[in-house]
C-alpha cells in the first residue's frame, strides 16, 4: 500500500477532525507540536520522527513504523503498538 505523504498542517486538521492520521507518511517530521494522543496512527511511516517527551496515551500505532524516530521521554503505557516497528528507536527513559 502506498501511503500518503501530508503537510505537518494537514496532519493537524485531520488530528483535530477526527483522529484519524492512519496509513500516512509523516517520516522525518518533527511532531511535538501535535496533540496525537487518542489519534488512530495505524500503518503510518513515522520513521525518524521527533515524538521526544510526547503524551501518545490511547493512540492507535499499530503496524507502524517508528523505526529511528526519537521516543525519549514519551508517554506510551496505553498506547497500541502491535507490530510497530521501533528498530533504532531512542525509547531513552520512554514510559511503555
């Protein structure tokens, strides 16, 4: 599946729409600006994404790639992240 690439600012509207942000690429985007918790992010591409210190509580990850996307500090204890892909992942003191 080819995902869609969209604008920090499009990601935005649709998080305040209706959450759902799934099977899109965000890669390399600097997020911490956005609110994403409770967000549906499931089969998106969030490689290498700054997600540093972030409350991602209730948010959909599955099947996501998160791989080298920085998660030091984040708060992920009721996250979805079955078959997420954190490979190279920086978890540094993550809450999980």
């Amino acid at each position: 599946m080819k995902l869609e690439r969209i604008t920090l600012n499009e990601a935005a509207k649709r998080r305040q729409k209706d959450g759902n942000l799934s099977n899109v690429d965000l890669s390399g985007m600097d997020l911490r600006s956005l609110w994403l918790s409770r967000a549906d992010l499931s089969g998106s591409n969030l490689s290498g994404c700054n997600l540093q210190g972030m409350g991602l509580d209730k948010t959909i990850l599955r099947n996501a790639n998160l791989r080298n996307a920085n998660l030091a500090g984040a708060f992920l204890q009721t996250a979805d992240l079955m078959g997420a892909d954190l490979t190279g992942a920086n978890t540094k003191g993550a809450h999980l």
